[in-house]
C-alpha cells in the first residue's frame, strides 16, 4: 500500500534515537529594549515600589504598564503608585519547573489584583501580576482558601534588587 | 464587518484527509503535509495540479527547529509555484486555516484551494517539546519568573472551578469521554477507555491539572479541499458549505482580565453566528467540536460558545447530553484528548470531523441525531484567541 | 466587487537602531499616524480586522501573535498574524475585502533587527534542516552569492553594471525620507570593495534597519466617506518558491514570473513598461532586482540598460527612485510595506517632482529575505 494511505510510520522511542539526522540547539539570542514604560516600571521594582499608568478616559490602570490605552488608543503619560498588596484572583501548585523537571516540593504561583487606593475594578479588567505565593500550603490550594486570600509583596533588600519582577521575592499571605 | 448576505459567492469543502496522529512519526513535515493533502484530494476527486492556492498553518517554528517554516513546508504541501501563505493564531491557528482560506475562495481570487496544517512536535526532542513555551511569555517579565506552560491553564482551570462551583470530577467526565470517543477514530494517539478515578489519580502535574486532564505531544498534519460554489457542483453531490466564520483576539495582558469566562470567544462565536444567521446556537447547532487541549477548555469553550449556559457546561456533561448519541453531541472525534494534539493539524482535524459528520461520513463516529449544521472552535495564545467555523450540509 | 483601496499609512523608525522604544511602542506609533493619515478612524469601531506579518525567530518570542493587539487598539477585534513578507498580508486583507464581508482592514508589520545578536544562526535556522543546514557554510550569504553568480553569468551581466546599480540607488535614496543609509559613492569605490562571498561585496547587501509599518486598507465605498485621497491597489500575487534558494533555477527569477503573469492578468496590463511608471523592487541584495527587472521583461539587455542608466530616476523605467533597502535599511517581513509606502507617497504626489505627476501605476514587489524566493507582487494606482 502506498505510504500516504497509511498516513504516516509511526516510531517508538528506540527507533526514533535511530534516525535522527541532525540536532541543534538553536542559537537564537536577542537583547530587548524594555521600552518606554516597562523602563519605568523596572526603574520603580528596584526602589520598592509598583508603577502603573492610568488612562485618564476610561479609568483603566495597567500594571505593568503600557504608554498607550489598548482601548481608547491614546497615549499615556500619567503614572501611579499603586499598593504593593492585594487578593489572589487564582492560585495553583506546580510539581514542575519551565524545563519540565519534576520539582520535590510544589511551587505555589497565583495571579495578584492589585489594589489602589480610592478605585475598585471589575473582575475583568484590573492591575494584576503573575508571581509566586509564600506563605500559603498545599492545602490551601486545594481547599480555595487561597482564593481571595490578602497578600503583600516581600521584596527582597534593596541592595539585592536588579530592577526586575524577581526584586519581589514572592507574595507572601496575609489573611486567608 | 457584514452579514452574509452581502457576500456573494459561497465556498464549500468537497474533501478531507488527515495523517496517523502519533507521539513521533518518521515523516518530516513536509512528508506529513503531503500525505494529509493527498488524502483530502482523493476524496475531492482531484490531485495537486488541479489546486490554485495553498493556505497553511503551523504553531511554532521552535518545535520543527526551523525558522520561517512555511516556506520550509510549502513544498510538500503542493505550493511550489502556486499562491501560498501561511496563518499564525497560536493554538487557534488550526481552524483559523480554513477561515483564510473562505475569504480567499470567496474574494474569487482561489478557485480550488487546499487548506493544510502540520505539527512536528517530536523534533523538539531535548529536554521536551514543553520546553519550547519557555518562550511565549513576556519576555521581560513573565519569563523571568520561570514559568511553564501547564501554569497558566492550571490558573485559568482553577478560576473557573472556583467561579462556576465546579469539580474536578466534573471535568474528569470530559477525558473520560473523549478518549473513549477516540477507540473509533483511526488516526488516534490517545484513544482509552478510563474512568474518573483513573484521571484523579494520574500524576499531578500542577494542581489543579493531572496527566490524563491533558492532550498529548503529537506529530501528525490535516488538509481540506476548499472551493467555490461552481467548482463544488462539477465535483460533488454533497458538498459542505461554510456558514460562518468569526475569530477574535484580546488582550496580551492575560493577568489583567477574568480568566473564568473567555470573552474573545464568545466575540469570536458572535461574529460567525451573524455571518450564519444563527440567534440560538443551542438549538440550532447540531453538533460541535470544541477545543479539547484540557479537559475543562471543553466546559470553558462551550460556554464561550453559547452551547452551554455560563457554568451549567459541567452539569449537561454529566447528564450525558454531549455524548455521542445526546442531544449536543460535543467532539465526538475524540478531540484533542482522544485522537491527540499536533497543534494546528489538531484544529484542523475538528473540521475535518464536522465535515465528515456532516456527510454522514464518520463510520462508527457518527453521531446519532441527524445534523445539518456544526461548528469547530479552536483557541490558542496567552489564553486569548478564539477561532470558530460554521460549516452546513 | 469591492475595490481595496490604501486609505492611509504610518511609519516609525527606518533607523539603525531604536533602543529607546520597545517594538510595541514603535507600533504604537505607526498605528497612530496611520489611522490620522486615514482620515482620522477609530481602530476600535471603525476597523473590521487586522493582520500583522511577521516570524517568531526575529522577534524572539514563540508565538508571538500574541502580542499584537494592544498597541493597534484591536484588543477584543479580529486579529491574526501571517508568518511571511508584509505584502502577503496586503494580499490577505485585499482578499478580505474582495469577499464582501470586511470593510476596513489594518495591516502591520514591523522589523527590529539590531535586538537580534545571532542573526548567522537564526538566517541559517531557515534552510532545510536535513540537506542544507549541515553543511554549515562559514557565511550564510553563500547560496545568494550562487543564485548571484549563476543569474549574471547566464545573462552577461558584469560587476561594473551591479556597483552601477548599487551607487545609482544609493544617490537616489538621498531624495526619500526613509533613507539612513543613502550616499554619494563611486563605482571605482565598488569595484575596490572586498568580496564579502564573490560576486558580492558589503555593498551589495542592505544594512539592517527597525522600522514598523502600519497601512489602512478599505474598500473604496467606505473610503470614500473618511478621504477622497486614496490609492487603489489594483492587483496582488503572490507565488511560493522552495525554502532553500539553492533548489531553484538559479539563473532566473521563476516565482516572479508567474506572479506577474497573474497581476499583469488580474490588472488588464499588456505592456508593462508603456503602462506601469514607477517600479518599486526589493533590492536587499544587490542581483534581485536586475532578476526581477529580466523575469518582467523589462529589459531584454540588462547589462546595456543599465549603463544606460534606463532605471535611474530619469530613465523610462525608474526603479526605486527615491531609494530601495540598500538606503532604507532591511527591515525584514517590514519590507513590503515600506515598498508600499513608496508608492503611495509616489501616487498621492506627496513624495518627488513633477517628473512623476502623471504616474498612474507603480509594480511594487517584495521576496521573502534571505533563504526563499517566495514573492509577492502588487499594482498599485490613481
């Protein structure tokens, strides 16, 4: 029969090892510009602060920040301090690290709504970061005591900061 | 954007044909996508010299290692000479194909095109192919926080069991389901009869996924024969027409929004119910095929969809209204849990299925109910794009 | 049939480098002037769809259709990417509207080349993975230096008639406005300069350059209610080669053949160098224009004509007359569009003297760069 009405040669593990031709590890290196506001926002990490800006016609506040508004495609130049606390919207418990290794203890990671004094926002748009969460087990995961839960940011000491999101060591709970 | 009664000229789908759906296959990927295409020929009645256009689509370079890779697979896919370009939306880029493809049938300006996705996830074999969505992420921020890829759909996962009250048992019942509905599909890679229990207690990945609640890493390839009105007619009796087409992007900033309800979807489904003049997609979509790369997208998609009210997707799954022979019949291929999961191919093949359920032609497949209309859905990106097609008998 | 129409067009960069701003704010800035220039349209209600063109290798992000959205005010809208040249997006978005269903579509692309530090691997990363790429060669130029020798030798093309064509373009790049790169240079300079991979010297190539493009595409009904100042895009092609150049004939350009058979057909064009006024080529490497020059049968001597001097910007067929890439810089799947802008400017009569006042249709052609001769194939006009 001919190869296409087959559709495909299947290969076990083995076999594959034996026909590779070629491998390479691609070499593909970049340095970015962090722009105009990511710039900014870094520049804020390094002295302990989180800066956002503020979109004077809809409201919006965007952490991290962009210089225009997605929304009402005008620029932005006002910029905010906003707290460095606030809820978990979500958490979840990682068994494994970016390269797919097997971690020994789960790594607890949430995303973060941050607050900003005098405003509120709704749950589908709102100044939020992705970062790790101390101070929570397991079980609070599992049991979505997590959720909702009030954190703050645990920075480590500023002669440690580099001017990146990793100057926050992690989010640590402050009441479930 | 305008109703379809200001397009004139209609586009059918006369054939289709997909590879083995495999963890690895020999076959590069320009032998994959030809052996898809050929396939999708035989069953129009036509061969390469026939075609006019190609239109393709394949996710990223980094897991083929090869960059600019349409130009790469152009080849095998018949578009040596001919018009070809390819189409990027992430994980929503298998069913955005054929989209492209309508309004390049439509415009007048194709006549006879193939539609053609391929995923060769295998090569991308050090340290795994996972390693490659290192690099979807913000760059500058994310990134350096060491994220993998099964994080941000355990936080999507999770919002939505939080916000809807629904279990991972639940959605267990969707692995269960569409794994079983993969034993009679002849190209899968994870057909399976388990059980609630079995996802339960595979490996936690990252809570709340476990191993069985995801598709696979395949290699495999799908392909259409996509033509205009008068072509359709000299061809075939039972040509399938495209109804609809809607897709929809939102934002790249995915910690700023609500993640428990995909709101780009639900524009994206609008959009195509608009062009299909369909108000009441629950009753009158007959059969679908949702994105299944998670067990929960399936719940998410149908409510995105308007096929489920919102949150009430979990509760018709367990009253069996989504089975084969219920009243919504939801990926009865198997879907991305059951037949596998080479990115765009795997889009590719949900159309592949309403087409062929839509014929009639889906063996021990087909659906119980009668259909005339079906809709295929794929999504893809940081959590953001929807791509949704609406094909009728 | 709805007839596409450019509507406007924005612009940022065409400089070396643009470390200040990130690739997105660059956009940002295009998108706005574009969308002025359009008549003042409102991405969110008044654009049906946007595409933007471009491949993750030279951004450094997988999936990078992630990200183009927010600074083109299409968050929530319909977006999608094309991984090719700009112009194939421009034969999208014009296909797009030819059906009917999409009034006013955004095209976008951009290039940000000096933030890629391994452009030796990632250009070699686009060649066959099983026969090409093994063999490593030293410098990746090398199949173009082929493709290169293989054309002029065929046709008796000299390396005084190239550095002709290289410094002719370069002068004339002085008189765009996009131009970084454009100079006042002698063809004894040329002909002095080391070979970089024989026949070709580092003035054959274009040097690097970031820009980002936006361009407004609508039907011409629409148009007609935000701007009478419009250029209409009469046809577009586009025609896939292999992914290695060297797999081709080498000694003419076949993709450009066919795609101008088809544009020449689509455009009711019969004699190209009577009809079309202004020819706008991709020159990112030296030869490729004189390539397409032969595969439209402009010239049947190209050597001759071009010591004519029957492509300068007083010749009959004036190619790049405000420059090409050599003086722009290459911008990447950017290049396309910056064709397009050209043109556009050409036509509007915003860009050159009276001596193009009565141009009615400018070919403008863009090759995917550097490892496929994928081309694309547009007619612009009045």
């Amino acid at each position: 029969m001919s190869i296409y009405k087959l559709g495909g040669t299947p290969l076990s593990d083995e076999e594959f090892k034996k026909i590779i031709k070629e491998i390479t590890r691609p070499n593909a290196k970049y340095l970015m510009s962090a722009g105009q506001a990511y710039s900014v926002f870094f520049e804020g990490l390094r002295r302990g602060k989180i800066i956002g800006t503020y979109c004077e016609r809809c409201g919006m506040i965007y952490v991290p920040p962009k210089i225009f508004c997605p929304y009402c495609f005008i620029t932005l130049d006002k910029w905010v301090e906003v707290a460095d606390e606030g809820k978990v919207v979500t958490a979840v418990a990682s068994y494994y690290s970016a390269n797919m290794e097997r971690l020994k203890e789960p790594q607890i990671v949430g995303i973060i709504k941050l607050d900003v004094p005098g405003r509120t926002f709704t749950s589908y748009r709102f100044p939020g970061l992705l970062h790790r969460i101390c101070g929570a087990s397991l079980d609070d995961v599992i049991s979505q005591r997590i959720f909702d839960a009030r954190v703050k940011a645990r920075w480590r000491p500023p002669e440690e900061r580099k001017g990146d999101i990793n100057d926050i060591e992690c989010f640590e709970v402050i009441k479930t | 954007m305008k109703t379809n009664i200001h397009v004139k000229n209609r586009v059918a789908i006369i054939g289709a044909g997909l590879t083995l759906f495999r963890r690895r296959l020999l076959e590069t990927p320009q032998e994959m996508a030809w052996i898809a295409s050929k396939k999708a020929l035989e069953q129009a009645g036509m061969d390469f010299k026939d075609i006019d256009c190609v239109i393709s689509g394949s996710a990223p370079d980094a897991f083929d290692g090869v960059h600019m890779k349409g130009e790469y697979y152009s080849e095998g896919a018949g578009g040596f000479g001919k018009l070809h370009f390819r189409v990027f939306v992430g994980g929503g880029t298998g069913v955005f194909v054929p989209i492209a493809g309508w309004w390049m049938v439509a415009s007048g300006l194709c006549k006879k095109a193939l539609i053609v996705a391929e995923e060769k996830m295998s090569s991308a074999a050090d340290p795994h192919p996972q390693a490659v969505f290192r690099h979807i992420w913000d760059p500058l921020i994310e990134k350096m926080l060491g994220p993998n890829l099964i994080w941000i759909f355990a936080l999507e996962m999770h919002r939505y069991m939080h916000k809807c009250g629904v279990s991972k048992e639940d959605i267990a019942l969707v692995s269960v389901k569409n794994k079983a509905n993969a034993l009679d599909h002849p190209c899968a890679q994870a057909a399976a009869k388990i059980s609630v229990e079995d996802v339960l207690k595979s490996e936690v990945l990252v809570y709340p996924v476990n191993r069985l609640d995801i598709s696979p890493v395949s290699d495999g390839a799908a392909a259409l024969v996509m033509v205009s009105e008068d072509v359709a007619r000299r061809y075939t009796d039972n040509p399938i027409w495209v109804a609809g087409i809607g897709f929809n992007l939102d934002s790249y900033s995915w910690t700023n929004r609500e993640l428990a309800y995909p709101l780009y979807l639900k524009k994206a489904a609008d959009m195509a119910y608009k062009m299909a003049g369909i108000e009441n997609p629950m009753k009158q979509i007959d059969v679908a095929e949702p994105y299944d790369p998670f067990d929960y997208k399936e719940l998410h998609h149908m409510e995105g969809l308007g096929l489920a009210p919102r949150c009430k997707a979990a509760e018709l799954t367990k009253e069996g209204v989504t089975q084969r022979d219920g009243d919504l019949p939801i990926n009865p291929s198997g879907g991305l849990l059951g037949v596998g999961n080479p990115i765009a191919a795997a889009g590719l093949m949900k159309v592949a299925e309403i087409f062929w359920q839509l014929r009639g032609e889906a063996g021990r497949r087909q659906v119980k109910k009668p259909v005339y209309t079906g809709l295929a859905q794929a999504w893809g990106d940081l959590m953001q794009v929807g791509t949704v097609i609406i094909l009728r008998r | 049939m709805s007839q596409p129409v450019v509507l406007g067009i924005g612009y940022s960069g065409f400089q070396p480098s643009t470390s200040h701003y990130n690739i997105r704010e660059m956009i940002y800035e295009a998108a706005a002037k574009a969308y002025e220039d359009a008549g003042g349209i409102d991405p969110g209600s008044d654009v049906d769809a946007f595409v933007s063109c471009q491949e993750d290798f030279w951004e450094g992000i997988s999936i990078n259709d992630e990200f183009v959205p927010d600074q083109l005010g299409a968050v929530l809208k319909p977006v999608y990417t094309i991984s090719g040249d700009s112009l194939q997006c421009v034969l999208s978005a014009y296909s797009m509207i030819r059906s009917g269903a999409f009034d006013i579509v955004v095209v976008e692309s951009h290039g940000k080349p000096s933030e890629i530090l391994t452009m030796r691997d990632i250009i070699l990363m686009s060649y066959d993975p099983i026969y090409i790429r093994p063999l490593n060669p030293e410098n990746v130029f090398v199949f173009n230096a082929l493709e290169a020798k293989a054309f002029m030798e065929y046709n008796k093309i000299d390396r005084e008639a190239l550095g002709r064509y290289v410094i002719s373009s370069l002068r004339k790049g002085l008189r765009g406005r996009r131009n970084p790169y454009a100079s006042i240079k002698n063809v004894e300079a040329y002909l002095e300069e080391e070979y970089v991979v024989e026949p070709l010297t580092k003035l054959d190539f274009a040097p690097y350059s970031d820009a980002a493009v936006v361009v407004v595409i609508a039907s011409e009904d629409v148009a007609k209610k935000f701007s009478d100042e419009y250029i209409k895009i009469s046809g577009v092609w586009s025609v896939s080669g292999t992914s290695s150049i060297v797999y081709d004939d080498l000694r003419e350009d076949t993709m450009t053949k066919i795609a101008a058979r088809k544009v020449f057909d689509m455009t009711g064009i019969k004699d190209p160098v009577r009809e079309i006024g202004v020819f706008e080529i991709d020159e990112r490497i030296s030869h490729v224009p004189l390539m397409v020059i032969k595969a439209l049968r402009l010239s049947e001597d190209v050597n001759r004509d071009l010591m004519m001097g029957r492509f300068d910007e007083e010749g009959d067929l004036p190619v790049n007359p405000f420059g090409g890439a050599l003086s722009e810089g290459n911008v990447l799947e950017a290049h396309g569009l910056a064709r397009l802008v050209n043109a556009y400017e050409i036509l509007k009569g915003s860009l050159g003297s009276r001596r193009y006042s009565d141009v009615e249709k400018i070919l403008i052609h863009s090759r995917r760069w550097p490892s496929s001769r994928t081309t694309t194939l547009a007619i612009l006009s009045r």
